[in-house]
C-alpha cells in the first residue's frame, strides 16, 4: 500500500533539504534583509491577486534574504502551507509550473511588441530587448513544470 503526500505540507526529506543559512554578522545587514525579506513577501502577495505579476520570483528572493539574515524566518517560509510548495519546488527541482511559463511568455511577448513598435524609433533598441528576453523565454520554457515522481519500489 503506498500513503499518498500532501501537496502542501513537506515530506520529512525536502523539510531537512532546507538551505544551510549564511547569517551575516553584521546585525544593521541582517535587518536591513530581514526587511527586505518581508517587502519581498508582501509583493509576492499582491502577485497573487494581479495576474501578470510573479509570486514565486519574489518568494525566491525572500527566501534567499531569510536565508541570510534569520533562521527562523528562512524555516517559516520553506514550511509554509501556501509559499513553501512552489519555493522548494524550484529550489529543489528548478520547477516552473506550466501557468507561470504561459504567463512570462505572453508579458515578455507583449512588452517586446511595445517596445518594437510603440517605443523604439529605430531597428536597435527591439533587438537588444529581443536579445535579453528569448535567452530568459528559452531558460523558463526549458525547465521542468512539475517535480519529478518520486521512484517506489515494489510493495512487500
């Protein structure tokens, strides 16, 4: 009989998989972080509401300043029911879900037409911004949608 995990609460084995902290020394640094951490949060937040915003790139960013400036905060964001799945799943299997893919595409899409026809003058200006976005379309379409099916053996 195999027991079904919760997509929301971690395994024993991504919980433990939680980045060794680098907690700077410096306690003006290490607010200075942990505020940055929970502007990261709130934006994240509001990336949940609006619909070509991002919430996991900010959720990433929060966890690398937590991971920096407190222990406690890194582990409550890595563990949380709602913003932990979507952290650990990028940090542990470079995951983007296939909504997030879809959405990067159709903004950076549209921000190119903007840019091409609404904004440059002449033929330079597109393809420099052509030339930033297709590299970063081609990284996010390359990564994996979801994580990867945990391998079980025969049942006993």
């Amino acid at each position: 009989m195999q027991v079904m995990k919760d997509p929301i609460r971690p395994t024993d084995a991504e919980a433990a998989e939680i980045p060794a902290p680098t907690i700077f020394g410096a306690a003006w640094l290490r607010w200075v972080l942990i505020g940055f951490g929970w502007l990261m949060i709130g934006v994240g937040i509001v990336g949940i509401f609006v619909p070509v915003m991002p919430t996991t790139v900010f959720l990433i960013a929060a966890l690398w300043a937590f991971s920096r400036s407190s222990r406690k905060f890194q582990t409550w964001l890595w563990t949380h029911a709602v913003f932990g799945p979507p952290v650990r799943n990028w940090y542990l299997h470079k995951v983007i879900p296939v909504r997030g893919k879809v959405l990067a595409v159709i903004v950076m899409t549209l921000s190119f037409v903007y840019v091409a026809v609404w904004v440059a003058r002449d033929w330079q200006l597109p393809v420099m911004v052509g030339a930033v976005m297709l590299p970063a379309a081609l990284y996010i379409v390359t990564r994996r949608s979801r994580p990867p099916e945990p391998v079980s053996g025969p049942d006993v």
